[in-house]
C-alpha cells in the first residue's frame, strides 16, 4: 500500500495535505482536548477559550493562553513536518490545510500553510486589530501600546468564525486537488471535516491516516492505521 501511495504521489500534479491534532502529539504536544494532561488540573478550557472570557475573565484567560504557549515553546517539530516542508520546496505537495495552532508546519519550512483555526504565531489587540510579539505576550503586555485594548492570540475562540479568506483559499485548494492526503485528524470538527468530502467529490484520491476510524473513512482510497505519522512520511519520502 504504501508503495501505491508513493506512486499516487509520483504522479499527482496537485496533492494536498490535512493535518490535525495526531501531527502534533507526535511531537510530544498534549491534545488540547485530552482531560489527563496538567492544562486541566489548572485551568477549564471549556470556560476560557472562548469569546466570553476574554471580554468578563481577561486575567484568567490571559494565564491560560500563556500556560498554553510555553507549552508549545516545550515542543518542536517531528520530522514529518520536516519532511512537508521540503515537499512543498519540491514542488510534490501544493500546500497544507491544519487544524493545529502551534505554527509548526512553518517552523518546519512549509509556505503554503492554511491555519482554519488560526495560529499562536499571531498576537494582536482585539480593539485596534495591530499585532503585537509573542515574546511581548509571554512577558506581560496584554494592553496594547496603542489604544489600550485587549491582546490576545490569533487562533480562533470558540465563538468566532473561521477565518473566511483561509477557508476560501483551502477550499480552491482542495478543488484543485488530484490527491488529498489527511495526517492524524479525527475529522469530527465541522465545517474543517468537510475537506476531504470536498476533494473525493472533484476526483481526488483520498488518503487517510489515522489511528482510529474516522466518519470519512469510507470515502478513502487508502486508509493507514498501523503506521504512525512520522513512520508513513518517512517510509513514503523513501520511495520517491
């Protein structure tokens, strides 16, 4: 199977890649939804992450957003990711759509990277919409400079709408698409899930890889469980 995929591969002119939370527990990176992590013994995500408090709870959403970067800052990319960013430098891969927030894809050199719930390489003050550092963040300035507003990360709360310019260009990405490749989502989040739907309806081939069933399984082509992510890029990468 693998060498199928490495032929789809071989012989796509446009092939892109899903990824979700699975690339980047691979990395060491806790779900942010697992409840037996240390993020839950401190914290309530449920309560934080959304709109609501970041407007009445400010201080507290403020501590959990900064518990979460240094969380991230603990971690970095697998070679998988190492492995997309060089595919998209040669031209094999067209682009990534991710769930994921950690900003690791680009650390790992990827260009074309369609964050649909936005990023924490981002920070910006909600009332005057200018950016601000994550350094500036993480040591304490969460009034902004300018007008006094709150800052808060660039990913997007519960809540909020999805990026609409993202999602438009990852959707005229995944039309485009003759392969369409998913890394390590549970693909249950909608409207994200309905990426790989989209490309299987405008011809694509359909490549799942997951530990555990998905509801779109039954529309792939090939579906890998018995691989880790990393293992499946790597094992891939060497038959090209």
């Amino acid at each position: 199977m693998l060498q199928e995929i490495s032929t789809l591969l071989q012989q796509s002119t446009y092939t892109m890649v899903f990824t979700g939370a699975g690339m980047s527990t691979e990395s060491g990176l806790p779900d942010f939804r697992s409840k037996d992590r240390g993020l839950w013994t401190k914290f309530n995500p449920d309560e934080l992450a959304n709109v609501n408090a970041l407007e009445h709870n400010f201080e507290e959403f403020t501590n959990f957003y900064q518990y979460r970067l240094r969380e991230i800052d603990a971690y970095q990319p697998h070679e998988g990711h190492f492995i997309l960013g060089n595919w998209e430098k040669q031209g094999i891969i067209k682009g990534i759509i991710t769930q994921n927030v950690d900003g690791f894809h680009h650390d790992a050199g990827n260009q074309q990277v369609m964050e649909l719930h936005g990023t924490f390489r981002k920070f910006f003050c909600q009332q005057c919409r200018r950016e601000h550092g994550r350094e500036e963040y993480l040591n304490g300035l969460h009034l902004c400079s300018y007008c006094g507003g709150r800052v808060r990360p660039g990913i997007v709360l519960f809540g909020e709408m999805l990026p609409g310019d993202t999602f438009n260009a990852a959707e005229i990405k995944t039309i485009n698409a003759d392969l369409f490749i998913v890394l390590g989502s549970s693909l249950t989040v909608s409207p994200a899930n309905m990426f790989p739907l989209i490309a299987k309806e405008h011809g694509a081939k359909l490549v799942i890889v997951n530990r555990e069933e998905t509801p779109m399984d039954r529309y792939a082509d090939y579906i890998i469980r018995n691989w880790s992510i990393k293992e499946f890029l790597m094992q891939v990468n060497e038959r090209l």
